[in-house]
C-alpha cells in the first residue's frame, strides 16, 4: 500500500476514475444491446431512435478517451450497417 501522501492521493482518484469508466462502459454496453434488441423487434423506427443514442454515447465516451475512437468509430460503423441491412 502507499505511504505517500500523494501516492495516496493517487491511489483514490484512479480507484473514482476507475468506477467512472466502469458505469461508461456499462452504459455502452446496454444501448448496444437496445439497438440489437430492436432490430428483432421489426421496427426499423424504434432500431433507428435506439442507434441514434447509442452513436451518441459511443461518440461522447470516445471523446473522454474511455474508448480509443478507432473503436468507437468501429462499434458505429457496424451498428449503423446491422441497422441499415435489417431494415430493407
């Protein structure tokens, strides 16, 4: 353990910085799996509105750099195209 205080200090804003991505990543994870869920549903409006927030979040987390944005940028692309084929 640390002795220091700042290792201390540090100690407590990786373990807040830690939790805060973790609840990023978990919402991440839930509006993707909306997107999937709707596209089941055969509404391609509903699929459309949940794609439309989930490119959202994805976008606003990769700007906080919890996720690079060549992933962020790949997450979209093949949601958008799951999105689009399952609405023809």
């Amino acid at each position: 353990m640390a002795t220091h205080k700042s290792a201390l200090k540090r100690v407590k804003q990786s373990e807040k910085k830690r939790q805060r991505n973790k609840a990023a990543m978990s919402a991440m994870k839930t509006l993707i799996k909306k997107v999937h869920t709707s596209m089941e549903g055969k509404d391609p409006k509903v699929a459309s509105e949940h794609l439309k927030t989930a490119t959202a979040y994805i976008d606003k987390i990769a700007d906080k750099k919890i996720i690079h944005k060549n992933k962020a940028s790949r997450l979209v692309s093949r949601l958008t195209a799951k999105v689009n084929r399952a609405s023809k």
